[in-house]
C-alpha cells in the first residue's frame, strides 16, 4: 500500500493533530516533530505536567549538596535538605529572573544571585540582599520571594522526579506496575543503585519524541542499526531478536518497556566478560529478591522510556534523560548507573562500557544519532511532514490472561508500545487538566 | 577611665552546646551568645560585611557562618575569616554566675556622660 | 603529566621539529581514514583519555578542577578499546560513516620537553576538527592536548594522550573520529 498524503491545516495544528496520531490504524504523520505549535504546547502540557526525572539520589547525598538540571526548557537546582529530603527550585532569582546557580552541581550553603546580591538558603528561603535596608524602607516582605518550588517531589528506589503540576496523580500511580519493572535495575541488589560521578551533555538536531520512542519499544532497529559496533564490540552480529522464545513489549500510562529473558544481552554488548559474570553472579540473590522472572531482566536485551523523556538501557547500564530543545533540538544528559553493592572494579567496568557503547564516542551511539536527526529534519518538508509513517507492528498481541502487570503485548518486536507512547502524549496534548487524562491501560495494576 | 558595664545575657540552660543566640541590645547593638563545647562566647551579632544576624547562621567548630554571604569569624576572637568578610567581630568577654552568663562590656566615660 | 614551564627541560629545535613532524603526520592518517596505520602508531600501554568536562564552582573542584579521573569520560582507553572503535568505522554496515565524514585535524602550539625518562618527550599543544558530514553538516571541537610520547626507532609511539575540551556541553551529536 503506498504512503497517502493528507492534507493537513498546519496553520492550526492542535484542531488537527488527530489526523497527524491515528493510533487505531498504526500511523502518525512527521509533522509531529517539527511542528512548532505543537512544541510550545508540548512544554505546556506535557512538560509542566508530568512527572520528570531530575536527579538519583546519590548524586547528592549530603546537606546542600545540589546538582542543575532542567524540566523541559525551564532550569531547577535540586537541592539536598538538612531534613534529608530533596526540594527543586527554579534556577532563577525571583527579583529580576537572572539564574542563581551556574553550576552543574556541587555543595553550598546557599545561591547568591551575581545581579543584586540577593542570597537563599539550601531551603531556597530569601535571607538577605546586597543593600538590605532599602528593602526594609520599601516594607518589603522577605518570606514572600523564596526561590520557587517545584509543585511536588519524589523517588522511587533512588529516581528522583519532579512535577510542576499541583494536581498531578502521586508519582506511584503515575509510574503504576512499571515500578515492577524498573526494580529489575534499579533494585536488584540491597542498597540500590548509584550514578558513577559527572553528566555527559551532547546535542542532537533531534525532536524528543524520536528519541525516547526508540527507547520505549524499538529493539526493532538494533540488528541493522547497530550491525557495525556489534561486530566491533562481539566479533558478530547483534543477537536475533525473533529468535528469542519468550520477550515481551509493556507499557502503561506511555511509559513502555520491552524485554527479552536472556539476563546478560545487553551487559554482553560491552565486551566486558567481568560484568557477564558479575550479573551470573548476582542473579540467585536476585531471583530470591524479585523473583526468577525479574531476575532474567538484570542485563537481557531490553530498553525503557519513562514518560515523557527518562530512558535507560539495562545491561549497557545507560541512563537518560532526552531534554527538550525546541521543536528540532535535545540536549541529551546521560549518567552510567551501577550497584551500590557491586566491586569497584565491576562499577569501572561499567563505567567505561557505558561510555565505549552509549555516549557520543560509543560505537552503537554513532549510527542512532544520524538516523534521529534526519527522522526530524524530513519534516521541514510541508508535504513529506504529512505523509503516514507507519506504526503498526503487533496491532492484535495483547496478552490477556498474563499474571505480568501493566499492559502486556507478546514480543519485543512490537510497535505497540510506541503506539502507547504517542497515544499518551496525544492524550496530554488533548487534556486541560489531569482529570480529562483518559485511562486506557488495560492491564493488572499488580502482579500475581 | 573605662567602666564595665555588666548585661544579662540569658541563662546558662537556655543555650545548648554548640548553639548561638542573639541577644537584642538597643544601647550597643545585638549580641551573639555562643556555647563552645561548655565554654561561652560573645560577639556582635551583625556581619560586619552585610546586614545579617549570625545567630542565624551555623557554628562548624569554633568559626560562625553568616547565613547571608557564608563569610565566617573566628567565636573567640572574632577574627573575620573568609570571603567576603574582612573587617573583625567585635568581642565581649563573658562571665558566668550561677545559671546566668553575662558580657562584659567596656563603656567609653565619654559616651555616658553624653547618654 | 602536567608540570610547571621552569621545571620542564624543551626539546632542540631540530627535535621539536621530529616530533610536531609526526604529530601531524598522525594527524593526517585519520583525516585519510588510514586507521590501522594510525593505530599502529599507539603505545601497548597507551592511556587515551578524553574525561567529561563538569561546569563546577571554583569553591567546589574536582581532583582536576574541572574533571576526575573515576567520572565520566568521552574517551578512557586502552590499545583493545581504540582498536574496537576502529574496527566499527571499517564496517561495511557503519551506516552513519557512509557516505564519508570528511575531517581536517589541526594542530598548533606545540611545546615539547623532556620526558622523565630517555626518548620519552612530553608534549602540550591545542587541536581544532573540524568534520563535516552530509551536504552541510559542521561540526568543530577545539581542545588542549598533552601527549607523552616514546622514542620508536626512527619514530615514536603515543604513550598518553589527554584531550580536553572547553565545553561541558557537546555541541554535536558524537565524535565519530579521534582528537
């Protein structure tokens, strides 16, 4: 069947962005990603909505230890409380705007912004001024100009998120059974995980979506994508994913996970037979602590996006976080996680694996980076941005008598969670408020 | 000739081990009282770089940090330490009687017979 | 590696001239895609680093200042890594290397010094890549180098190399080639 070309209205985008996410059908339509409306809308709704990932826990252990990051465009320090609890402020002094901290990250008593002195506390409380008593004459009211909080904070197992929204579902429904999934990596040993020290930044002429679909269920493009670093890293092709016997897409709420049960297919890729070993190694205690189901996932050939734009790859260990630019612009913040618990020299093994696969020098990085950047720059094309782009693989395998939680669909190569994907952020882009967020998981909220 | 003035600071019970509080004084400015490890201290309460109470700031060993600009001073002699603070704390020596602790402080003849 | 001017002994001129000679050369192996024989041009023990560059208060510095050796890195290799990401790019199926990245590799400010040891030279210089890609992708990474180089018969062998680049932020997308 060829491509049929729709006839969109770009000059109002949102009124007819059902005809650029026909999701029943298995297409949407290029102009998704580089539609400029729909990004100003995107940071509204989708960005200063939901729930974003802004730090791990161990990146900022003790009292005002903060490192910066950004929710959507709009730039936060995240802030280490001597209650022990996290704040997130936005980076940016409630008098005249300018951004109180220029750091990446560090320890501190406090912000002092370099305009007019004005100086916070690690609670983001306004403690003073530079010529503090001309404050005083105008009766200015110091406990009322605090740095700005976030709406709410919270973690799962050491993920640290943020929401600016005040009406936002708890970060628990908000994840729902993907937290299930996410203990695979992020719990399968006691003391969690921690990030290896320092954030790698680099720039893609991308749009976001692109890149955390690819994340959210596309094994699909490993085997050809990355044909060249696995014969580099292995010696041999990457793995054949339609071989595997058992592998599963799941999503919920747009997030989306897929996986096969082969433990170490991912960990294999780096070339590094200490890590292999150490996951062999683990995964008894794992399999005692979460299960023999999970216990398969610690390293297998999987990849998960947390929506909108938190990623990770399980094995490789590479976790991300795909910021938003512009309609054809990321920034790409990525950190290496690995077990508190594991032997320094497997966390360096990791350390190193990471950046050898998943960075801008990793050699499976290199081929993803082109391929995304030119899925968007198609799209300043009036007439190629309408065409169909197909996203129909696996329309009829939901899996209803399955004791896995979340929305289940039977194999990896499956576009189903992508579907997924792009349907919640269709939804979010549709919503005014949470409560007209339609509910369309099907799945079990547990496993049994 | 110099005179001592004697003020009531607050009692001993009320100011826990490495605790600061500030005592108001309309007549010679605030005063910072400080337990060091059962020893007590008294400095000015103001920065002497910026307007800010050190009482409100944190003790780490035997320096204060001013909350507002994180410039320390020395308690026991109230030497300014870091950036940006330059200029010296004035000190008050400290005597305790019973469950009170009181500064000592040298009022100028001069200023007296003005006042 | 790095030591203060008055305490590093610099080379002859005609020495210097060996060694900025083969610095180039190296140079113009990668902007030739000549990769095997670029490789064979790296030390057995080569450490070739390229660490992460954190954007960090004065008041808060890393054991370097602005990056640490057990923090993330663009580049933290040994002979066996190098080799692997050569071995990518001569891949029929390095789709994203095909058609050609064209690269041009400049080096300029060249100091070189004695090393602690015989044939052993140390060398500070800065490096500006320029690749281009596509019909009209650029993409230029400037940087400082430090290289300890050894003595190989007529020629030498890179034993250290330390890139370091001013930005925190990549402003591309990768580095497919090498600094």
């Amino acid at each position: 069947m060829g491509n049929m070309i729709k006839t969109i209205d770009v000059t109002d985008s949102l009124t007819n962005l059902k005809d650029a996410c026909d999701l029943e059908n298995g297409r949407i339509s290029g102009k998704i990603f580089y539609d400029k409306t729909i990004y100003e809308q995107e940071l509204e709704k989708v960005f200063a909505r939901c729930w974003l990932f802004v730090a791990h826990e161990s990146q900022i252990p003790k009292t005002g230890d903060y490192i910066t990051t950004t929710m959507g465009e709009d730039e936060v320090i995240v802030i280490r409380q001597k209650s022990g609890g996290i704040k997130v402020f936005l980076n940016a002094c409630p008098h005249r705007g300018n951004k109180v901290c220029f750091a990446e990250s560090g320890s501190t008593r406090g912000f002092i912004c370099n305009y007019h002195g004005w100086s916070f506390n690690v609670e983001g409380n306004l403690v003073g001024q530079h010529e503090s008593g001309v404050y005083e004459d105008s009766d200015f009211d110091k406990s009322q100009w605090g740095l700005k909080e976030v709406a709410k904070v919270d973690s799962w197992k050491g993920l640290v998120f943020a929401t600016f929204d005040p009406e936002s579902p708890s970060l628990q429904e908000y994840l729902g059974p993907m937290t299930w999934y996410l203990d695979a990596l992020f719990d399968n040993q006691e003391g969690g995980t921690e990030f290896v020290g320092g954030c790698i930044r680099s720039t893609y002429e991308c749009n976001w979506k692109i890149a955390a679909e690819n994340f959210v269920g596309d094994i699909l493009h490993a085997g050809w994508t990355h044909d060249s670093a696995a014969r580099a890293m292995l010696g041999g092709a990457v793995a054949k994913v339609s071989d595997f016997e058992e592998s599963y897409s799941v999503n919920w709420n747009g997030h989306g996970y897929e996986f096969a049960l082969d433990t170490v297919g991912n960990v294999a890729v780096l070339g590094e037979s200490a890590l292999n070993k150490y996951l062999h190694t683990i995964k008894p205690s794992v399999a005692e602590r979460l299960g023999d189901f999970r216990s398969n996932m610690i390293g297998s050939v999987s990849s998960c996006t947390i929506f909108p734009n938190f990623s990770f790859l399980p094995g490789q260990n590479t976790v991300r976080v795909w910021q938003p630019r512009g309609p054809n612009k990321i920034e790409l913040f990525t950190w290496v996680v690995v077990n508190k618990s594991a032997p320094e020299e497997v966390k360096e093994k990791w350390r190193k694996g990471a950046m050898m696969t998943f960075s801008p020098t990793g050699v499976f990085e290199m081929d993803d980076g082109e391929n995304w950047e030119y899925c968007t720059k198609t799209a300043r094309g009036r007439v190629t941005s309408q065409q169909d782009l197909f996203v129909g693989l696996g329309m009829d395998t939901l899996l209803t008598d399955t004791p896995l939680p979340a929305n289940v669909y039977e194999g990896q190569l499956n576009e189903a969670n992508s579907r997924a994907f792009y349907q919640y952020w269709f939804d979010m882009l549709n919503a005014k408020s949470w409560s007209e967020v339609p509910d369309r998981n099907l799945g079990k909220k547990e496993a049994e | 000739m110099e005179v001592i003035e004697k003020v009531l600071l607050c009692k001993v019970s009320d100011l826990a081990e490495n605790q600061v509080k500030k005592i108001e004084n309309a007549e010679y400015g605030d005063i910072a009282v400080y337990n060091l490890g059962g020893q007590y201290y008294a400095t000015a309460d103001l920065c002497t770089h910026a307007t800010a109470s050190l009482a409100e700031g944190d003790i780490e060993d035997d320096l204060i940090t001013c909350p507002v600009h994180w410039g320390q001073f020395h308690i026991p002699t109230g030497k300014a330490q870091g950036f940006p603070c330059e200029i010296d704390l004035q000190t008050y020596p400290v005597e305790v009687e019973g469950d009170e602790i009181f500064a000592l402080i040298a009022v100028d003849q001069a200023l007296i017979a003005k006042g | 590696m790095t030591a203060l001017y008055d305490e590093l002994r610099p080379v002859s001129a005609e020495q210097h001239y060996r060694v900025s000679h083969f610095l180039n050369y190296e140079y113009r192996l990668l902007d030739d895609e000549r990769f095997d024989d670029w490789l064979a041009l790296m030390h057995e023990e080569v450490h070739y680093w390229m660490p992460g560059i954190e954007n960090r208060r004065r008041e808060n510095r890393l054991e370097h200042g602005f990056y640490a050796a057990d923090h993330m890195a663009y580049f933290d290799d040994s002979l066996r890594d190098l080799g692997r990401r050569v071995a990518r790019f001569q891949q029929p199926s390095a789709w994203a290397e095909n058609p050609a990245t064209r690269n041009v590799h400049q080096l300029t400010n060249v100091e070189v010094y004695y090393g602690e040891t015989d044939g052993e030279y140390i060398v500070h210089s800065t490096f500006q890549s320029v690749r281009s890609r596509g019909l009209d992708e650029e993409y230029v990474i400037y940087g400082r180098r430090e290289d300890l180089i050894v003595q190989d018969g007529d020629s030498f062998k890179i034993k250290k190399r330390l890139i370091l680049i001013p930005n925190a932020t990549l402003t591309c997308k990768n580095i497919n080639t090498f600094l």
